[in-house]
C-alpha cells in the first residue's frame, strides 16, 4: 500500500479505537450498576469488535481500489497530456541525447534541421543552469528563433547522474510578436510645420505673388508627407499639423528631413530663402498629448534659430539641419508685448532678483543693470546676483564700484538664497540652460520666472517660465533689454553708466559689430548712444593687459590647422580665467586669412573648456553641441568633466569630422 493509502487508513483506524474505548467505558458502567448483565456485555463487546475488525478491511479493500483506479487515471490522463500536447514538447539530456519527442513536435520541425538546433539549445540551457546553481526554481524560460519563426521555450530540469534531463516545450510566438511589431508600427507621430518668418516675407512680397508662393510651398510639403503615408492639414497661415506612423520614421530620419532643402530651394522674385521649422514628437498616451510634445519641441526648433527639424522620441531630441544663419525678425511687436507683460508682472512681485549666467560677462551683467534700472523705476526693490567675475569684467566691475546706488545691489550665493520667496520675480538674462544660471538654487525656490535669452535653445532650457523672451537673431541679451527698455510704458531714464553697461553687452557678443548685427542691433545701439554713451570709455573696458596679450598671441601660434580652414589650439597653463582667454584667442584665430572656424581648448582645475568661433561657413554650435555645449553658429562653447586636455582634443576631432561627414551624405 502506498504512504498516502496507509495514512488515510490509519486515520480510519484511529478513530474506531476512540469509539471502543468510549463503548467499552458504557459497558463497564452497566456492569457495574447490574453484576447480571457482564456475560452479556461481554458478549456484546465481541460482537462489535469482530464486526469492527470486518468493516475495518472491507473499507481498506474499497479505498485501495478507488485510489488505484484514481492513480491510474491521473497517471493515464499524464501520459495522454505529454502525447497529444498541442505545444511541441520534447525530453532530453543537456549533452545532446533526445529520450522523447511529441507528434506535434515532430509535426512542427518536419522541413527543419533541428538536430544541431537542439543541440545548440540543449548547450545554452546546460550553461545556464551551471552558472545558476543557486536558483532554487528549476524552470526554464527563453525566447530563440528557429527557422525564420520565434519560440518561446519553456520547461522544467532535473539532475540526472552527470548530466541534467530537461522538459521543454516550444511555444510559437512567431504571430503574436508580429502583431506586437505590427502594432507598434501604427502607432502615430504628430507633427508640426511652420514657415519661418512668414509675416516678415509676405510684408515684402507682392500681393499677386502671394498666393503662387503659398501654393508652391504647401504642394512640397503635401508631396513630401505623402510620400511617407502621412496625413497633412494646414491649421494656420504659416502652420500644417502632421501624422505619420511609426513604421516610415527610420525613412524620414535617413533623409535627413530633406524636405528643409526643398523648401529652401524655392525662390520668388525677390529672392527671398524660405525656411520651415519642423517639430515631431511620439510623446503622450494620447494623440492630444502628442500635439501638446510636437508644441514644446517646435518651441524648441524655433529657439535654435528655425531651418531645422527636431524629433522628440523616446525621451530624447534628435536634431537635423539649423546649418544656416539665424534670419532677422524686423517687426517689433513681440518685444513691445513681452515689454508690457514684464511691467505688470514686476508691479504685482514683492521684490525682484536678477541672475545671469555663471562665470557672468559684460553680457550678461549688462542686461542686469537694465533689468534692475526697469524694475527700480516701478518702484520695486531689485538685487543682481553675481557669485563669479571673469577676467573680461575686470575694469567694468571696478567702474561699478564707483556708482552710486550700486554698492549694495549686487548680491552673493548665500545672500540670495536667504532674500528669496515664492513671490520674488527671478528673471533670468543670457541663458535659458538651468545648469548654466549662476545659482539654480534659486529655481527651485519661485515660480515666478521671466527668461530673457538669445542664444539657441537646447534640451536644459528652463520650461516652467511664465515669461520668455527668446529671439536667436538678437546679437546679444543687451539688445533685447533695450528694446524691452525702449518700448516700456514707463519712462526708463539710464544713467550714462547704464546706457555704457548695456551697450558693452552687445559690442562684446557682436565682436565690436562685425558678427550676428541685424537692423535692431543697430536701431539698439542708437537708442544707446542717445542715452549718453562714451565709446572710449566702453572700448577701456575691453583692454588686456600684456601678460594676457601675451599668452592670447601664443595660443595663436601653437595652433594647428586641420580640414584645410579649422583652426584649433591647446593653452596648457591652469588658469581661473581660461574660458576668457579661450574665447579671446579664438576670436583672434579668425582674423588669420583662410580661417572659418576655431577652437581654443583650455583647463581651470577639473574643467577643460572649449571656445569655439566662425564666420558663418561652419556651425560651431552645432559641434559643440554634441559635447555637451550650445551657443550660435558663429559663437559656441563647452565645458567637460573627467578627461584630459588631450582626450578633449582629439574627441572635439571626431565631431568635426562627424559634423563634415554628416553634410556631405
């Protein structure tokens, strides 16, 4: 009889004894009570004992045979299972040797060389098991293809003398992850595509020519979604929203958003380039939570200047084109709105603090003042916060020592993080990066935040602003504060120093007017020059003394010249103000005939920086760009961590390379 068999007899058994017991109790007590009853008792006894003894087997005989019947039909319905089981089932050895296969297995591996497959597998499984000793499951679980088809194969292993005997079924998986695959591929990417600056070029287009121009622009961009099965609706004048699916985004991304060149490739009478911005994005559970991303991430195409394309995909942003220079924005109705929205939200803070950049130039303190100056005249209290002063501010901040009602204003780290409230207005000038701000400490402790910037936008910029005056045409933030300054509906009177600060900002960052100057710069700097301002006072602030000088003409003539016109030198001496010197030897690279770019690499304690500089032929930020860095086509720099100045070097090599490599396919 089986364990199982004798434990539940003996259960039976026990119970009987307690009822005798019990039984034999009674009879005692009536023979006690009547001496005349004993015999009969006694007799009574036997019977029930024997009667007991008898049922006792025949229920041992009919158990047995019921849990045999039972066994054999679990044991019989076992082996029915493991023959006819609709999945491919196979009993092995791991060193190879097949005890058992199902028809269906056999069924399934008719045209197929599955020998050496299982072979193969059985090797796999073997490996696996040995370097997992320890698992206390026996299960086995794995995905592998056989034969153009995908199974999952699942099983269970035992130890069997010196190898291992496995079960393994194989289930085909080939449909359901080609219907996965098929449904990933229709999910949708939402689109969005403006023409760049169209107000500006219907302005400066005849009235007959409009319509030809419009037209010749919308069939490229139908043709070219159409190509790719996607659906194109014009939602504005300048604006079309886009559907594409999933599965014609690797072609889109292999041409590169050529339809950029086509549109670029029209013409009018008046020669006029057309540009598009483009924004694609597969972010959100919804269609509508697309659009929304698609929305952002246009914000984004614009803030880097237009002629581009940025894709939004699975968390991060892909860019493709903004090769070309920012176009000038002539009308002014953005700076005038953005000037009155400022007025009311600096009227309804309890103070303002205004920050710039971190190691902060004449360009971004500059903009300040104007800011503090804006905010001073609405009767509010306002603080400059500046925690590091760069080897270019040297003679300006000796200068703002001397202003009256500036010996306070200009505040620490620490001071800063103690006057800061929720109802501060924090604007910030020259950045729109939060890891580039000079304390982000202050971020996270207002809501309250107006962004003022001109360089193009990246993938740190700060998004929670409620205010942003961002315009990569602008030469510099100084220019914007002064239109801001221009426009304001309050009567905004400079100081001579003041109308100097911000007019340095715009001569620094325009290299003196000859780079990244439009109209507005100009208009900017007129509007300065009314307000009292001394060009040699402004040029002394831009003097280095000869020990500077010197090291600048060195990097010079260390440089080496690579891809025929890219200038790059190394300034190998640790200095506190080696992103200035950088910055001002690449600026003097390119005054060397047969120069279109340069970069000067430079080390201050665990951070090497890199300056980058062009004459419009080359995008430097887009180089510096995939180091970590950002700025303009013509200005750009970075900063890294963890490498040597070599390392850096020869990394900055590849991106050039890359970069040239990237136009030429």
């Amino acid at each position: 009889m089986s364990k199982t068999n004798k434990k539940l007899f003996n259960g039976i058994v026990s119970r009987t004894k307690i009822y005798l017991v019990i039984i034999l109790i009674l009879l005692v007590l009536i023979s006690i009570y009547d001496v005349r009853l004993i015999l009969p008792s006694l007799l009574i006894y036997a019977l029930i004992i024997w009667y007991t003894m008898w049922s006792n087997k025949k229920r041992k005989s009919e158990l047995s045979n019921h849990i045999k019947d039972l066994t054999f039909s679990a044991d019989k319905a076992t082996t029915n299972t493991l023959i006819n089981s609709p999945f491919p089932l196979i009993i092995a050895e791991t060193n190879g040797n097949i005890i058992w296969r199902s028809n269906t297995f056999v069924q399934e591996f008719i045209n197929t060389n599955i020998n050496s497959e299982l072979l193969e597998i059985l090797k796999e499984i073997k490996l696996e098991i040995e370097n997992n000793e320890e698992k206390e499951d026996n299960s086995i679980n794995k995905t592998i293809e056989i034969a153009n088809k995908t199974y999952e194969v699942t099983g269970k292993y035992t130890s069997s003398k010196d190898e291992y005997m496995v079960t393994l079924y194989f289930i085909n998986n080939t449909e359901l992850i080609e219907l996965k695959e098929k449904y990933k591929d229709s999910t949708t990417y939402i689109g969005i595509f403006m023409i760049d600056n169209y107000e500006e070029i219907m302005q400066r287009v005849d009235d007959q020519e409009k319509p030809q121009i419009i037209a010749e622009i919308e069939k490229h961009i139908y043709n070219w979604v159409s190509k790719f099965s996607g659906l194109a609706i014009k939602s504005d004048r300048d604006t079309f929203v886009c559907i594409f699916e999933k599965k014609y985004i690797q072609d889109i991304k292999s041409g590169k958003f050529n339809i950029l060149d086509e549109i670029k490739e029209l013409e009018s009478d008046k020669k006029f380039q057309f540009t598009l911005s483009i924004a694609v994005s597969n972010e959100g559970e919804t269609n509508y939570q697309k659009y929304k991303s698609a929305q952002a991430t246009l914000d984004i195409a614009l803030g880097r200047g237009g002629d581009q394309a940025v894709l939004r995909e699975d968390d991060r942003y892909i860019f493709y084109g903004g090769r070309t220079q920012e176009l000038e924005k002539r009308t002014r109705v953005k700076a005038r709105i953005v000037s009155h929205a400022l007025r009311e939200l600096i009227l309804e803070a309890k103070d303002i603090m205004i920050m710039g950049h971190t190691n902060g130039d004449i360009d971004s303190i500059g903009s300040s003042i104007g800011i503090y100056r804006l905010a001073t005249e609405l009767g509010k209290e306002a603080f400059i916060v500046n925690t590091s002063y760069g080897l270019s501010l040297s003679n300006f901040i000796e200068a703002l020592t001397q202003e009256e009602g500036y010996k306070n204003v200009i505040i620490n780290k620490n001071e800063a993080i103690a006057k800061v409230n929720p109802d501060t207005l924090l604007v910030i000038v020259d950045t729109d990066k939060r890891s580039y701000v000079d304390v982000p400490e202050l971020l996270k402790e207002t809501n309250k935040i107006v962004v003022i910037d001109h360089h193009r936008r990246g993938t740190d910029f700060i998004d929670d602003a409620i205010l942003t005056f961002h315009e990569v045409y602008a030469s510099s933030a100084a220019e914007l504060v002064t239109e801001i300054l221009e426009y304001s509906e309050v009567d905004v009177k400079l100081t001579e120093f003041e109308a100097e600060a911000l007019y340095a900002g715009i001569m620094m960052d325009t290299k003196n007017f000859t780079f990244k100057t439009g109209v507005r710069t100009f208009e900017a700097a007129a509007y300065l020059r009314k307000c009292g301002v001394d060009i040699i006072t402004v040029k002394k602030w831009f003097q280095s003394d000869l020990k500077t000088y010197n090291r600048i003409s060195k990097i010079v003539a260390d440089a080496e010249i690579i891809n025929e016109s890219i200038a790059i030198s190394v300034c190998d001496n640790d200095d506190s103000d080696i992103n200035i010197i950088c910055a001002k030897a690449a600026d003097e690279l390119l005054t060397i005939s047969d120069v279109t770019a340069s970069f000067v690499i430079g080390k201050n304690g665990e951070k090497v920086y890199i300056s980058g500089r062009s004459i419009g032929d080359i995008n430097v930020q887009l180089i510096l760009e995939k180091l970590g860095g950002g700025g303009h086509i013509t200005l750009a720099g970075a900063q890294l961590e963890g490498m040597t100045i070599e390392e850096v070097k020869q990394e900055l090599i590849n991106r050039i390379n890359e970069y040239f490599s990237e136009i030429l396919n």
